[in-house]
C-alpha cells in the first residue's frame, strides 16, 4: 500500500472520532454521554485493530505480542469501564493512544518512514486531543 492510501485511510478513521467528538456540541448536551460512550468505543475498536498489528511486526518479539495483547484488553475492558465510568475511559484512552505510537516508534519497522511517521503522530495526537476534550466537557 502507497503513502497517499494510508494517509487516505488514516484520516478517513479520524472522521468518527472528530463527529463523536463535537456531537454533544450539534444536538446538545443531552447526547454528551452516549456520542462519547461511542467514542471509547470506537477508540476501542481502532486501539484492538492497531494492537493486533503489532503481532506481525516481529514475530520473533514475545514483547511486541505480550504488548499488542495488553493494548486489546485495555481496550476491551475501557468499554466496560465506560459504560459506568465514562470519564475513567476518556483518560485510559488520552493516555493508551499515546503509549501505543511510543510503543509502536520503537518497534514498527514502517516508523523509520518519515511520512508514515508523521501520519502516526498526526493521528495520534488528534485523537489523544478528542478524548481529552471529551474528557473536559464531561465536567
């Protein structure tokens, strides 16, 4: 897959985070809790199918496994978490996000692609921004 493929497809898995995001804002504050349930959710979704990623990095890497693992069940139980304590899994994922691209910078061999990089950490970072706004406004 091309550079412009994966920023295509990486920008366009941005949408729902940036929608679920301001959604409260569009129709209310009566929506604050289930648009952001939404969105531990489908943080969930991303950090479990970029987790699950990380197992082919390296095969020989009983780390990146062990890793790739702990990322899909944080991910998992965030959901639960979120269910009762929506803004505990705001956080987890403000910080796990973060923690995955270090993670990742180190044991990906596409990071050593300057693009590929900068779209992670684009990604990353705009992510990371909408569970802490959502974090925020859940106050």
């Amino acid at each position: 897959m091309n550079n412009n493929s994966r920023m295509m497809l990486g920008y366009l898995g941005f949408i729902p985070f940036g929608i679920l995001t301001i959604l409260p804002w569009i129709l209310g504050e009566a929506f604050t809790k289930q648009a952001y349930f939404l969105l531990t959710v489908y943080g969930a979704i991303i950090m479990s199918f970029l987790a699950g990623m990380s197992w082919g990095w390296n095969i020989s890497s009983k780390k990146n496994l062990t890793l790739g693992i702990l990322f899909s069940l944080i991910s998992f139980f965030s959901i639960i978490i979120g269910y009762f304590f929506l803004q505990v899994a705001l956080i987890i994922f403000a910080i796990t996000f973060p923690l995955f691209y270090i993670f990742e910078k180190h044991a990906n061999e596409f990071m050593s692609d300057e693009t590929y990089l900068k779209l992670r950490r684009n990604l990353t970072s705009a992510v990371s921004g909408c569970f802490l706004l959502s974090l925020l406004t859940t106050f």
